[in-house]
C-alpha cells in the first residue's frame, strides 16, 4: 500500500509560453486534508485538472495510489472523484435523473439507496424531481458533493466546493468531509478562498502563487514561516506583493 496516495514531480503546464504550473513537487498523504491556496491565477485549477487526465501537462510526473496516472488512468479514475462549484450538469435532467446517470456510469451498487442518503445528507431531497435547470448556484453544487461521492471514492478533489453555499450548509458540508476522512479513511485535496475554512479544516496546506509553490506544511508551520497570525493574513501579502509587481 503506497504511504501517499498523490505524488507530484516537476509538474509543469505551459499555455502559448505561458507557465501557468511551473514545476511543482508536493505529495498527498494517505486520508489527509491537503489544502491548495493561492491567488488567483496562482495554478491551483489548473493543477487539479492535471491530476485528472482533464488537462495535459507539459512536463513532470504524477502518481496516485502509487501508479503512474498516465499508464494506469482508467483504474485511478475509477477510485476519485471530483466536485466544483463551476461544474455544469445536464439541465435537462432532474436532480435524481442525473445521479442516476452518474451511479450507473460509476457502478455503483444499490444506487436508488445511495442516492436517497445523499440527498438527505445534503438537505436536497425535497428538489430530487426537480430539473437542474431550476436550481441556484447553491443547489446545484450540492447536487455535485452527492455526485462526487457517489462512488465512495478513496481520493476525492475538490475546487471550492462551498463557495457557492450559504454559512450554514458550507459548514455542514465541512463536517461532513471531516466524518467521512474519519470514518473511511477519504484523501481530499481541496481548494478554495476561504482562509478561515482552509485553516480549521486541513492537515496540511500548500500556498502557490504564480504557477510556483511558495510554501507547504501545516496551517501553523505556514503562518510562522510568513510572520502572520492567519492564513488570511498570508493570503492578503502574497496577494497585495503580486498586485506590487
């Protein structure tokens, strides 16, 4: 059993000259919370989507569950998932309509009960017959955090998954996340712009700005090596020392 179940050597992503990753190198303990953070523009999306198969790096290497992603990428697949507020879903289609979609495709066993705990999880049982289309922006990215766990997922990735829910349920969804990494063991690499989030809920954090990796360790080794009392107090001179430039 591999000790992390992310691993990252050198991995670059150039865009016409542009180095939007720029040859970083981090790893993902096994059930951890791994926080990405920067500024935006800072790689954190696009790193994500390199994890994924989504986006093609242009050097370095990735590793998840100790194989390599490229040769082993159905098999990886198969044991993450993912969740963004920015997904778009069929709008056609029901809230229940599309998990179904979704659990048939993941082969998920006992589907109709799966999904039914979800929806309750998430508080979204009573919009299940309702098309997406009709939803708001905060519904919508619940219905995500169900399609993302749907599979019981090892590794799950997740770019900024409450930054369109109210205080409420973003905290209920954090405390949920933490019950599952609890209970099942989940890795999560999460990002977001919430410092306060990031700092109650990871491990661990990794702070990239300008495609680079300024820093990484815990939210307390991180806020010593900046002399600052928060990760928002971080955030804020990283961001006002880009805008500077």
């Amino acid at each position: 059993m591999a000790d992390f179940i992310v691993k990252v050597i050198g991995l670059t992503k150039v865009y016409n000259g542009f180095k939007a990753v720029d040859n970083i190198s981090f790893e993902m303990k096994r059930g951890e919370i791994l926080g990405l953070i920067g500024p935006n523009g800072a790689g954190k999306t696009t790193t994500l989507q390199m994890l994924l198969d989504l986006t093609e790096s242009t050097s370095g290497e990735i590793s998840v569950f100790g194989l390599p992603l490229k040769k082993n990428r159905e098999e990886i697949l198969g044991r993450v998932n993912f969740s963004s507020s920015y997904i778009s879903l069929p709008y056609s289609l029901t809230v229940n309509e599309n998990l179904t979609v979704f659990a048939r495709l993941y082969g998920v066993k006992e589907r109709r009960a799966k999904i039914a705990a979800l929806l309750e999880a998430f508080e979204i049982t009573n919009i299940k017959d309702t098309p997406v289309r009709s939803l708001s922006s905060g519904q919508i990215t619940r219905v995500c955090l169900c399609k993302a766990l749907l599979n019981d997922p090892e590794a799950l990735f997740l770019d900024e998954p409450t930054a369109s829910l109210d205080p409420d349920m973003a905290d209920k969804t954090r405390r949920l996340l933490k019950k599952i990494r609890g209970e099942k063991g989940v890795s999560i690499l999460y990002t977001s712009h919430n410092m306060k989030e990031m700092e109650e809920l990871c491990d661990r954090v990794i702070f990239m700005e300008g495609g680079r990796v300024l820093a990484q360790g815990r939210p307390d080794e991180i806020k010593k090596e900046f002399a600052s009392d928060t990760l928002e107090d971080v955030f804020l001179k990283v961001s006002r020392r880009k805008e500077a430039s």
